[in-house]
C-alpha cells in the first residue's frame, strides 16, 4: 500500500480531523475514501441498481418516440421532474443543464 504526505495549513487539518472524526474514521482512512470517491470511473452499485426502479418512469422506448430531436429533451424532462416528484437527488455529469432547476438536488459522482 503506497503513502502519499500532503502538507495542509492549519484551518484546513482541523477541518480534516473535525470531518473525519464526524464520519468515524481515522484521518487516514477518510482521506483514502476522498480519493476513492473522487476518482472513481465508473457508477457506485447502488446507483447501477437505480434503472427499472420507478414503474412510472418512461422507458427509453417511450421517451425515444417524439423523435431524435426532442428525445434529449424528453429524457431530462422526465429526469428533473420525477427526481423532483420525489424528493430525490439527480445523479448526473451534466451538473450545468440541471442546477438552474429549483429545488432540484443534483450531485456529479464524476466530480
């Protein structure tokens, strides 16, 4: 297992230990879990496990029929609104296109 030494100003190693106190876990093994999640390339499980969920939700077909041109359109339409129905967070990359909606709970696990 490699080690990696970072050198933080003061403020920021108290808000490190403060964090990873709060998260139970040794500073060490926090950090490790920033840089899994921050370079990870590839959908955590639980988010894979997400498709076909919501019975209610339209299919791709469905969402496909209106055409090329609007089905960009048809998709994030039925994502912002159902992630909004529900109280839930939109997961996506494309932060920009979704962050003007208010109320919408979006996160980038790309970031």
């Amino acid at each position: 297992m490699g080690q990696v030494t970072i050198y933080l100003d003061q403020e920021h190693e108290q808000r490190l230990k403060q964090a990873a106190r709060a998260a139970g876990l040794p500073v060490s093994r926090y950090v490790a879990r920033l840089v899994e999640d921050k370079t990870r390339n590839e959908w955590p499980e639980n988010v894979r496990a997400l498709p076909g969920q919501w019975a209610d939700f339209p299919s791709l077909d469905e969402l496909r029929v209106s055409g090329p041109d609007s089905a960009g359109r048809a998709v994030k339409y039925a994502l912002d609104t159902t992630a909004l129905v529900r109280a839930a967070t939109l997961v996506t990359h494309n932060i920009g296109e979704f962050q003007r909606i208010p109320d919408l709970h979006v996160t980038d696990w790309f970031e």
